[in-house]
C-alpha cells in the first residue's frame, strides 16, 4: 500500500477538522473528480496539471456554489475551491472578457501583450488587469475573484495568485497546491475551539478570513 502524499494528509486533516467543527460546510464538499474530469481541464489549457492538483480533485472536486451555503471560507481570506467544471467554465469566461473590453483597434496589441507575457516563467506577475491563457481560476470569492493557478513553465510551476475584478497579486500567495492545504490544515487547527460556539462565532477571525463556522 502506498504512502500518502502530503496535500492528501493535508486534506484529510481539513475533511476531519470540519466534520468535527463545520458539518454543514463538509456537507457542501463535492465527491471526488473522475480522471476524465480533471483530463478535461488538461486538454482545453493544453498543459500539463501539476500532480498535487490533480491529487487534491481527485480526493474532493471542490465546494458547492450557490445561495444558502453555510458561513466562512475554506481558503483564505474569503475564497471556497471550484470543482472542475466551474474551474474551466471561469478560464473561458475570464478570456472572452478580456477579449469583449478591448476594442478592435487594441486588441492586436493586447494579444501580443499576452502571448509575450504567457512565455514568461511562472510566478511573473504584472500590476495591471490582465488574464493569461496559462492561468486557472481554481477558487472564487463570489464577487469577481479568487485564486488562479499559475501553470506556465518554471520554478514556481503550479503556484498559487489572488485575484480581484482590478488586479491579480503581484506575488504568488502559496508555491503550491499543497502548500495552501497544509497551512489551511495548520490554521484550523489552532484554531480556538470555544469560538466555535454559537454565541461566539462572530469573533472567529484568522486575520481577515472568517474559516467554516456551520
């Protein structure tokens, strides 16, 4: 039998962690993505899916989204993970946005901006409102941003970038995958539990992030 590997001990530390403190929110998770699934997402980018990616979907396909679901986040500060198909669903919408703003006059230039700036190595970020076609939305705030996953060539293949509706980070907030499970694992369970309780939850708080709390 093989040894897991450290995003699924992270992971299964975060599932035991909210079927403990958070039912509601561990209701929400999604069952596993199929190989299928997650190759579906490989084909239309056109690269390769770093290996803890396709782990981490291949134990959970991320949280439900929609109205009525239970308080908190599971990424911080304020993002809950995609499943596969809202992950490309988004990749294409942010592309076709991108496309929709520029007028004819300036899309020649805007296209040549991106197909210079997808070559660069991963982890090299800009200031300005752009989208890359090596870029993965892989979790959303439900106000326009997330977090993408930065899949150009690279020593920071795979790492991980907030974004907004005006700007994407300038640095990558974790290297990978992994690395934002294990600390979200590390952060919960810290966490003091008496704040768990209803007359209290209000004043959880992880810096800004307000963790599963239902």
């Amino acid at each position: 039998m093989g040894t897991d590997t450290a995003v699924e001990r992270a992971w299964h530390r975060i599932e035991d962690w909210l079927s403990r403190f958070a039912p509601r929110f561990r209701a929400e998770l999604n069952p596993p993505a199929t190989a299928a699934e997650i190759d579906t997402v490989a084909t239309a980018l056109g690269v390769a899916l770093p290996a803890d990616l396709r782990i981490w979907w291949g134990l959970s396909n991320g949280v439900r989204h929609g109205i009525g679901q239970p308080s908190g986040s599971l990424i911080p500060d304020f993002s809950s993970p995609y499943p596969t198909s809202m992950a490309l669903e988004r990749w294409r919408m942010h592309l076709q946005v991108q496309q929709d703003v520029y007028p004819p006059g300036m899309r020649e230039e805007m296209e040549r901006f991106v197909v210079g700036q997808n070559t660069q190595p991963a982890g090299t970020l800009l200031p300005q409102l752009y989208w890359l076609p090596r870029w993965l939305p892989i979790a959303g705030n439900g106000g326009g941003g997330g977090l993408f996953i930065d899949l150009r060539e690279g020593p920071l293949h795979g790492c991980l970038v907030e974004f907004s509706r005006e700007h994407q980070g300038t640095t990558p907030r974790w290297e990978s995958v992994t690395q934002l499970w294990v600390e979200v694992a590390d952060e919960l369970e810290a966490v003091d539990t008496d704040l768990l309780r209803s007359d209290r939850v209000d004043d959880l708080r992880i810096d800004d992030w307000a963790p599963p709390h239902s």
